[in-house]
C-alpha cells in the first residue's frame, strides 16, 4: 500500500510538470505563429524547464527554439540567434540531476554559439587573439551545474522520510482497535518526524 501511495504521488509530480510544459509550449506556440519571438523564446524555455522523462514537449520546444535562431541567422539578427540557442543550453542544464538530458541539444548549440560569437569580433573591430576569444566564449557558457551526491541523497531520504511519516501517520490509528488510543505523544512523535523530514527535503533542494 505504502508503495502504490508513493507510486501515486510520483505519478501526480509527473503528470504536474507534463502539464505545464504542455501549456508552455502551446503559449509559445501561439507567440511564434505571430512573430513575436522573444515572448516564444520565453515560453518554449519554461517549457524546457518544467522537464520530465518521455515529455514530447520537451524536445518540441528545444525544436522550436532552434529553428528560430536558424531562422535569426538568415536575417542576420545574431543576438536573437543568440538568444534563441543560449536559452537551449541553458534550459537543458537546469534539468540536471542524476543524468544529463539534452547532451545532444547543448553540444550542437554550443558549437553555433561559438560561431557566432567570433563572426560578431570583426564586427566589433577588435583584434582579440584566439586566446582571448576563446576565453569569452568559455566565460559565456554557464556552469555545468552537477548536483552534489551528498546533498542529493539528504534531499532523497528527506523527501521519502517525508512521505513515510505522512503515511504513517494517516495510517497509525487504522492499526489501532480503537481511534482514541491514538495519544498525544504518538501524534507529536508523527507530525515532527514529518517536519523533520520535510525541512530536511528542502534543505536537500537547496544545496543540492
């Protein structure tokens, strides 16, 4: 039972994320069939980010987002070009957890980044040596934001400790023969073991 309630929940957070990356990208969408990029660039970037595994929106905006700077490029519009690639890379490396999604998406943007940014040098008028372009480029790229194990686990046992107590404590009185055995000191023993693990889930988040 403990399970099929933890499978529930998951299955909720899930089905949350698939649907504000859904509307996120049908806002983008509708933006981008009027031209106005910026405001789609926005969108297929929150769409990015509310990521979760088998998300067809996912990779529709990561899509969308390329064909727009593909699309800058042509018109010679480098900064939305740039804009539009930048914002791949860096929706994808906001989803970084245990696995990297998106490796595939960041290598080919950090390539047209590069790119552009040393098509836009002779532009400036600059005499910038392969040393210092290359340094710009590598200051530009965010960092690579690996989560940390240990904080990652800490979130892991605060948030699973978290939904154990919860249960638990729903549960307890049910193992009782009457309701009204359910004592004071069980009632304070379950509900800080569920702030307990509660504060150590967002501690977890925030280090992590």
């Amino acid at each position: 039972m403990i399970l099929g309630l933890i499978t529930i929940m998951l299955l909720m957070v899930w089905a949350r994320s698939f649907y504000g990356s859904m509307k996120a990208y049908n806002k983008g969408e509708s933006y981008l069939k009027e031209n106005q990029y910026i405001k789609a660039i926005t969108f297929f970037d929150r769409s990015i980010h509310w990521y979760t595994p088998f998300n067809p929106y996912v990779e529709r905006s990561a899509e969308r987002l390329w064909n727009i700077g593909k699309y800058a490029e042509q018109k010679g519009d480098t900064k939305l070009a740039l804009i539009a690639f930048r914002t791949i890379r860096g929706g994808f490396y906001s989803t970084h957890s245990f696995y990297k999604p998106g490796r595939e998406w960041i290598k080919k943007c950090d390539m047209r980044i590069k790119q552009l940014m040393e098509l836009e040098e002779p532009k400036k008028g600059t005499l910038d040596s392969s040393k210092v372009k290359r340094r710009r480029y590598l200051s530009d790229r965010p960092k690579d934001p690996n989560p940390s194990i240990f904080w990652t686990i800490f979130l892991e046992i605060g948030f699973l400790g978290w939904i154990g107590s919860v249960i638990g404590f729903i549960m307890f009185p049910m193992r009782r023969k009457e309701e009204t055995e359910f004592s004071t000191f069980s009632f304070l023993l379950w509900m800080g073991l569920i702030i307990v693990f509660f504060v150590f889930w967002i501690i977890g988040m925030m280090k992590a």
